[in-house]
C-alpha cells in the first residue's frame, strides 16, 4: 500500500505547532485515491476537488498539519474521504472553510465557499484537533467515533464543527466526546 506523506521545512513533535510552517502544497484530489495520506506537523495540504468529490484512500489517513478541501466545481456541493481510519491529531485541522489568506493564492476564484465535508472509516475516526466544515459535516464510522484530546494533554478542545448540519454515524463502536460539537 502506497503512502502520500508531505514532508514539513521545519518540524515540532507531534501536537505542536512547527515554528517555520512551510509553503501550501495543492493536490489534485484524484491523485490522492489508492494510497494512505499522512500530513506532517508544520505542513499545509490544499486538496483541489474539483475534478472529483470522492478520495478512497486504501490506508490511514494520519493528520498532523492544516488540510483544506476546495473546489470550482460548482456540481460539486461536498467532498468525502474514505480510509481505513481517520486520525486529525492535537492542533491539527481538517477543514472546507478556507481562509482569505489561501483563498488569494488558488488557481481559480470561484471557490465554493459553502463546501461540505464527508469522513468515512471503516475503523474509527479519532479527533483531537479540529474538524470544520464550510457546509454539513457527515463523519460514519465502522468502529468509534472520539472527539477527545489524549488523556493528560492541555490546550484547546478538539472540535468538531460546521456551519450547516452535522451527522454522526458510528455503526458499531461509541461516540465518545469530551470536546466540542456544534
């Protein structure tokens, strides 16, 4: 099974931020699907799904960075990542609100700024950062579904939030949240 890893310039351990975060990486959604996706702490990753809403991963995907889902696409209203299992570490965001900053930077201007956001694992989904979503927000998961920060750990709550509906599925595991939900 093949990993996409994205290599930060700087780097900090795990759940802190790096000092120097390096320059967003776009990628086409497409070429995302086969592979397991690992984000490194300090690294921004700008998913362009405009060619397609649907990323299958055949592994983990692993966050320690900043991922933002866009698209131009406007028959596309949400973007869904499918994985073996889901995990968006301490400090670190899964997000299709894109903030005025990056949006300058994207090829094209007519981002869709009300983007849905979908996570699908066949295990679990593990959060303790933040998940956020421009449109719903949709997690379903085979196992448990935690929006928890490690026990022991200080700092912001992990959050999962969106500015339009949230549905939370977990077929046979529990939702375990100790975090923030709205």
């Amino acid at each position: 099974q093949a990993t996409t890893p994205v290599t930060p310039s700087s780097s900090g351990a795990q759940g802190e931020p790096a000092t120097n975060i390096s320059q967003p990486q776009i990628v086409d959604a497409a070429a995302l699907n086969g592979s397991a996706l690992s984000v490194a702490v300090g690294q921004t990753m700008l998913i362009d799904a405009s060619s397609t809403s649907i990323i299958s991963l055949s592994g983990d995907f692993v966050n320690n960075g900043a991922i933002y889902a866009y698209s131009s696409n406007p028959a596309v209203s949400a973007v869904t990542v499918s994985a073996a299992n889901i995990v968006n570490s301490q400090n670190a965001l899964i997000s299709t609100l894109i903030p005025a900053s990056l949006l300058a930077g994207l090829p094209s201007s007519n981002i869709n700024q009300s983007l849905g956001l979908q996570l699908i694992a066949s295990g679990s989904i593990l959060n303790s950062g933040s998940i956020i979503s421009a449109g719903n927000l949709s997690l379903v998961a085979g196992g448990d579904i935690v929006n928890s920060l490690p026990t022991g750990a200080g700092g912001s709550a992990a959050l999962m939030q969106a500015l339009g509906s949230i549905n939370i599925v977990s077929l046979a595991g529990q939702l375990t949240n100790s975090g923030t939900i709205c």
